[in-house]
C-alpha cells in the first residue's frame, strides 16, 4: 500500500497517521527523526490564555 510512496519519494520509512494517510517519509535516521519531531511539534496543543 505504501511501496509506491516510497518509491516515488525515495524514502526508507514512512509515518502513517492514524487514519491511514502518510504523515510523510524519510531517506534515514536523521530524517525519520525530523519527521517525528515535526509530528510531535504539531501534537502539542497550545496553552490556554487567561482571561482576566
């Protein structure tokens, strides 16, 4: 299913959001570790301001 995103794109390794959709793909380790960190950085929900 995923064999052709990883060709076209080059990639090694391919994130898979929860939905089946490919969050995105990387060459290597350090690519495959920016990719998580991307994820990671859009998961954290904003704090929440107080009104006052």
């Amino acid at each position: 299913m995923y064999l052709p995103f990883l060709a076209e794109t080059g990639s090694t390794a391919v994130l898979v959001r929860p939905d089946y959709y490919a969050f995105g793909g990387a060459a290597d380790r350090a690519g495959l570790a920016r990719l998580v960190a991307g994820l990671r950085a859009g998961l954290v929900a904003p704090a929440p301001s107080s009104a006052g």
